[in-house]
C-alpha cells in the first residue's frame, strides 16, 4: 500500500476529522475564555484589591538600561493563565459530564427480551430431554 493511500485512509477516518473540529472549536474556546478573564472577569478583581491590574505584576530582576529591556516575572500574567485555565478546565467538565450521563441513560435502558425463535425453541426441548435421559 502505498504511503498516500495510507495517508488518505487515516485522515478520512471519522476519529481524525472529530479531532480536527474539536481542536478548531477548542481555539476558538480558548480565545472567548481569555477575554472573559481579561476582558470581564480580572478589572473587577482588581477594582477590589485596590485597583491593581494583574497584567502589571511582575518582580523586576533586572531593570532596563538604555536600549535594553528589562527582565522581569511576569506573575500577574501568570495568574491570568491560571484563571483561564480553571475556566475552560470547568467547561469541559461540565460538558464531559454531561456527555456521560446521557451515555448512562442509553445504557441503562435495558433492550427488550425478544421471543424465542422456533429454532431455539427446539433445542431447548432436546436439552431438556437429553438432560433427563
């Protein structure tokens, strides 16, 4: 087989597209999370600690110097990170959560007992039988 065949098969499967839409979907995700959480959500937090932005929160290790950037951690940027992690960490388990109970719903109801065929009627009778001689 050769290896352009085996490429088309594999990115023609069902799983690889749900991935790709998923991970399309989960960018764009990411990018609504982000603003609810600078956007939204950090502004109040700061107008509640005093008016600190978290986006200026950093511990300077060296200072700039003429044309030299300073070189600081950037911790209020991390912080934010940390928010938008917990967001969409929430999300997607609210959302796996879901999924899961209604995987639960199909499979706890139970598929109906069909009646036996005339074939399996027959054999049970020689079972019996012969389980009697």
């Amino acid at each position: 087989m050769s290896i352009v065949k085996e490429f088309k098969d594999f990115a023609s499967r069902g799983n690889v597209v749900d991935l790709a839409v998923g991970v399309i979907i989960g960018a764009a995700f990411g990018k609504i999370v982000t603003s609810l959480v600078n956007d939204i959500i950090m502004p109040p937090l700061g107008m509640l600690l005093s008016g600190i932005d978290f986006k200026d929160l950093k511990y300077v290790l060296k200072p700039a110097v003429g044309k030299t950037p300073e070189t600081a951690i950037n911790y209020g940027l991390f912080i934010n990170n940390i928010i938008d992690f917990v967001i969409v960490a929430f999300c997607i388990f609210l959302i796996v959560k879901g999924v899961n109970s209604l995987r639960k719903e199909e499979a706890a109801a139970p598929a109906p007992d069909p009646a036996p065929t005339k074939e399996e009627t027959l054999l049970t009778e020689i079972r019996d039988l012969l389980a009697k001689k």
